[in-house]
C-alpha cells in the first residue's frame, strides 16, 4: 500500500503513518471477513465519527462479543481457503519459456539515503528482456549489453498489455541481433522446457514440482 502511495517519491512517506495505519486496521480482511481492529479489541473501532454519535459499548458485551467473532473468523478461514483451492487449481497453467521469449526480472534494490530511495518502495520486477538460451533450471538474457546467466525463479514471462509496444529498433530486439550469430552458431536447436506447477493440495502435502525437457 505505502509503495503504491509513494511511487517515485520516497521523501516524506513517512508523515502519513498514521492514515496508512488506521486503512489497515480498519480493512476488512479477505480471509476472515473481519478487520483487524475488530478482532483485537471485541468491537468496531472508534472512529472520529462514532465519537459524533456517542456510541458506547461496556466491559461485559466485548468479552462476551470477542468470542463469537473468532469463531465466525475462523469458520471464514476454512470456507476462503476451499474457495481458493478450488479457483487456484483451476487457473492453473504449465508455463512454458523457450528462446526468444521474453521475461521480467526480478529486482533487488538496495536502499540509499543520498539518493531518497527506499528499497521496498521500487519495483519488484525489470525488463522485459529477450531470453537467449536455457540450461536446466537457468536462463541466458541479454542486460545491459552482455550475458547474464539467472535462475528461473528469478523471472517470470512477460505478457505485454496493448498499450505496450516493442519496435523493431528497440534496445532488445537490436541488441539481440547483434549477438544472434554468434550465439545461433553455438545452439544446434532452441531449448525449451515445461514447468508443472504444484497444486494447492500438493503444495499442502509438501510435494515438490518437476521441470522437464520439451
């Protein structure tokens, strides 16, 4: 939520705390279908206008409220995570990458005081970037003018929206072809794998997902 307010300005988030702290505490959870304000006190949290109103509320109906809202968050949980499964195995995709394709990176930015720039505020992925090859479980991408060797948890395919455009003279595709000789002289074939992903059943039972060669 912060690094959604902030965007690119990282100087004053700071000052706004208090608004960031009360939208969370007030929020209805997904899971639990309660805020998180509800659930620690017993109660609905006051707010500037339930002090217009004067409502009020004694020490006995919050004990005796307290626990029949855990339970109904509880009984939420297990209902939101069936409803989850049931919708996570269904849009579930074998994800396929080859050569050419190309993928987001993933970004670790480091905060730095001098420049104003707070780590967790930056974006979480990069790119996209052209990918050149595939070695097991690694990708070769071009970046900044040279090979870079990741793993492929570090990447995930990029789906360009219609407002996205690449043009033929773009630093991905014309850096590609620079290289595309060399690199086509050293491939017999373009690599290819397939990732099964863990259902969420499989997931629970700690099983682990396969890549295999296409």
């Amino acid at each position: 939520m912060i690094a959604s307010f902030v965007e690119e300005n990282h100087e004053n988030w700071d000052q706004f705390l208090h608004e960031f702290a009360f939208a969370l505490r007030t929020a209805v959870n997904e899971t639990t279908n309660k805020t998180p304000a509800e659930l620690f006190l017993g109660r609905k949290i006051i707010t500037p206008f339930s002090k217009l109103i004067n409502v009020k509320e004694d020490a006995k109906y919050v004990g005796n409220n307290i626990e029949k809202l855990f339970d109904e968050a509880r009984r939420n949980m297990q209902k939101q995570h069936r409803s989850w499964e049931k919708h996570y195995n269904l849009r579930r995709r074998d994800v396929h990458i080859k050569v050419n394709d190309l993928v987001l990176l993933q970004t670790h930015f480091l905060s730095a005081a001098g420049r104003k720039q707070v780590g967790k505020f930056m974006p979480k992925f990069e790119g996209p970037y052209k990918v050149l090859e595939i070695k097991g479980n690694n990708l070769v991408i071009w970046k900044n003018g040279r090979n870079i060797t990741v793993n492929i948890d570090q990447v995930r395919v990029y789906r360009p929206r219609q407002s996205d455009t690449i043009s033929s003279d773009s630093p991905i595709e014309t850096l590609y072809d620079e290289q595309e000789v060399s690199h086509g002289s050293n491939r017999s074939h373009q690599g290819q794998f397939k990732e099964h992903r863990k259902t969420s059943s499989q997931e629970s039972e700690g099983s682990s997902g396969t890549i295999t060669w296409c």
